[in-house]
C-alpha cells in the first residue's frame, strides 16, 4: 500500500527561562546624599535579570500618602530618588508587585531614608 502525504506539521516551541531560580534584593536603607551608594530606592535582581517585565512599585510616608508610583520599571532611572523630590528623612513602606511567565509575586516592606545635614 502506497501512502501519500501532502501535509506539513510544524511546531513552534518556546523556551522559557525558569525564574522560579531568581531571587530579587529588597533594600531598607535609603541615603540619597549623591556619593553613587544607596542614593536610591532599588529592588537588586529586577533589572538585570529580566524576569517580571510587568511590575509595579508604590511607596507610602508614615501618614499613608502615596510619594511614589511606577509601572514597569526597566531601566535605572525608573527607581525611587527621594532626593529629587526633597523627600524628608524617616521611614517609608513599600509595595511592590510583579508577574512573569509563571510566576506571580508580592512584597511588603520597611524603607529608612538618612539624610546627613
């Protein structure tokens, strides 16, 4: 028996990195006196490693007041500078959400911002 095929079966497969291996660095310390070290609010891992493309940071003062908002941070500019909004010193919370491929994740936390006079 003589069979022919005049059908083509492609497949697409996509490779995903696994970021269930990433691990992001939340900061609680903030000293935005210019000298290049901690002069901004930055989550470590978020940018390098590309893993949570859509993400949102919202910073609040002690009173609840929203100081700070961005969507999609990508590049090092996009972090939270209190000193180019004279922001005071104190304490401040964070809440920072993001999701990948397969992964979705959330963080609550502490930020110290010390302003040497």
């Amino acid at each position: 028996m003589l069979c022919l095929c005049d059908s083509i079966i492609h497949y697409r497969l996509h490779v995903y990195r696994n970021i269930h291996d990433t691990t992001l660095e939340f900061s609680n310390l903030v000293t935005p006196n210019g000298d290049g070290y901690n002069d901004r609010f930055v989550i470590g891992g978020l940018i390098e490693n590309n893993c949570f493309k859509y993400n949102e940071l919202t910073i609040y003062d002690r009173s609840g007041h929203q100081v700070y908002h961005h969507r999609n941070i990508a590049t090092d500019d996009d972090w939270w500078n209190p000193a180019a909004n004279r922001i005071p010193a104190g304490t401040y919370f964070y809440y920072f959400k993001a999701h990948g491929i397969t992964i979705h994740t959330q963080h609550i936390g502490v930020i110290e911002v010390l302003i040497n006079k």
